[in-house]
C-alpha cells in the first residue's frame, strides 16, 4: 500500500516540488532520470537539486539508482504529492481525511471542500505494468510507456468518461482532475457486495442495475468490469463506480463486455439470492434489447 502523503505537504517547500516536477519531465523519455538533467527539468542549480534531492529521498518521494549512471525516478508518493498540490492550488479540495478504499489499482480518500468528497489515485501500471499495458486500452498502442503515464491516463480517461455519463447515468459527479488524481462526488450507501436485500427488494435493485447498464449504453459507454464490487446501494439506488476500463459502444468488443456484465450483474443476484430471479432472464437477451435501445424493464 502506498504512503499518505498529506501529512507531508507543510513540510514540502516549493523548490522541492520544483525537483518533483524535474523528475517528472525527465520520466517521459527514460524510467530513470540522470542526475546531470536534472537541473535543466527542475530549473534549479547543482546546488540546489543535491539539497532537495536529500529532502525528497528522505521523505520516500524519490528513488535513486547507480548502474551505468546515477539516475532518480518518482516513487507513487511523489506523485502523489504534486497532484495533491495542484488540487490544493486550485482550491478543489481543503482538507484531507481518511481511507474510503485501497485496491490494487486505486487508492481512495475522503477529502473536503465546501462538502465532503472523494479524492481517487490511480494505481494502474505501479505493480502490474505489463498486464494493463497490454490489455487497456488507452496504452495499448504505445510501445514505451511508465507507470506514471498509464495511471494517469486511466484517470483522464475515467474523469471523461464520468463527466460524458453524468446525470444522465448513477456515477459519482466529477470534480476536477489532476495526474494519476480524480475528485469525485463522495458516495452514501454501502456496496453491493455487502448489501442485505430484503427478498421484495431483489428484483427491483437488480432492475435498477440493468437500467443503469442500458443507460450507459445509450450514452455510449460499457462499464467492462461491472461487478459487485463496483456499485453501491443507497436509499436512492444505485451508483456505478470505477469506469476507467470502459470500451465506446462501437468498440469491437462492446458486445463481448456488455453481455459479460450482464452475466457478472446476474449471477451474483443468482448466488445470493437464488430463489428470487427469474431462471427466464438471460444475459444474451437483455443484451441484445440494450442494444437495439428496446430494453425497458426486467419485470416481466
């Protein structure tokens, strides 16, 4: 699990962002940056990088390595740090609170503003490059990328594609965007996963969960990864979470993934609460309705 850095940001002076943001620069054409470039990225004297480096390698904000040359690289916690910054300079978020969630490929933490958010890292790529280099596509087509680039890739990505879907689909509003960052419209409720229906709410939840589906399709997006995992339930109903993996409707695939959902949403309903869905309802059909726009309830 990656360090929170909000703790570090008082210490941090403006030349060592300076040095932070050098690094940065320099990790767009090689994974680790020669020291000798650095004060032509930072802007600093020789003088001054070896100072901020000493600061910014004490703090785990840097990495250094000797082989063929003494070069330094951004650890996630620098990063952090400069798209927590950029927030802060622009007002977006004012405090910082505690974890709302930590996986493999995110990390999420309440902060706030005029009213409590969600403020997500992306980790895509920091432990398991190779894997969503080949398979996601917003890096798929180049052949040198670093980790940095493709977490913050999947967060453009997933910040557009929130703010194509909302309001007219369950997502978390967008906010504002920075690096690898998302700030997001913090989510009541409680997961899916984790959810006790009452066996008159199961169809009607599962009914809202297709809708939102079939929405999202009509807007032009499939989710990709829709899981238990990935929605949450409130008294409202219901809100789709984690799109940065989503394909357009005209991707080649769209189909595959929208029926691949589908039999996800299912069968988890299935396992849980096996004697209240219909053995009738089908992925491939209500595949097929959301995508021909006929689809208009579950219920028969």
């Amino acid at each position: 699990m990656v360090r929170n850095v909000a703790e570090l940001l008082p210490e941090l002076e403006q030349e060592d962002f300076y040095l932070l943001s050098g690094v940065e620069q320099g990790m767009r054409f090689s994974e680790w940056v020669q020291r000798e470039k650095l004060p032509k990225f930072s802007g600093l004297t020789d003088e001054e990088v070896d100072y901020r480096l000493e600061r910014c390698l004490k703090r785990g904000l840097v990495e250094k390595k000797t082989i063929q040359y003494e070069g330094y690289t951004l650890q996630f916690e620098g990063y952090d740090a400069l798209a927590l910054r950029a927030l802060v300079e622009r007002e977006t978020i004012s405090e910082f609170g505690s974890p709302l969630g930590v996986g493999k490929e995110s990390d999420v933490y309440e902060v706030r503003s005029y009213k409590p958010l969600a403020l997500k890292y992306h980790r895509e790529g920091y432990t398991n490059f190779r894997e969503v280099h080949k398979e996601r596509d917003y890096t798929s087509d180049k052949e040198h990328v670093s980790w940095m680039y493709t977490a913050r890739k999947a967060a453009e990505r997933e910040h557009d594609i929130l703010e194509d879907l909302y309001p007219d689909v369950a997502v978390p509003r967008p906010i504002d965007q920075n690096r690898h960052a998302i700030v997001m419209e913090k989510m009541d409720g409680v997961e899916l996963s984790r959810t006790k229906l009452e066996d008159d709410q199961v169809l009607g939840l599962l009914d809202l969960l297709v809708r939102e589906i079939a929405r999202a399709y009509e807007k032009g997006y499939v989710h990709a990864d829709m899981s238990e995992y990935n929605v949450f339930v409130n008294e409202g109903g219901v809100k789709v979470f984690d799109w940065p993996q989503a394909v357009p409707t005209d991707h080649a695939n769209a189909d595959e993934f929208l029926r691949r959902d589908l039999e996800n949403a299912l069968g988890y309903f299935r396992r849980k609460y096996p004697r209240h869905v219909p053995d009738g309802l089908a992925s491939d059909d209500l595949a097929t309705t959301i995508a021909d726009e006929s689809f208009e309830t579950i219920r028969a």
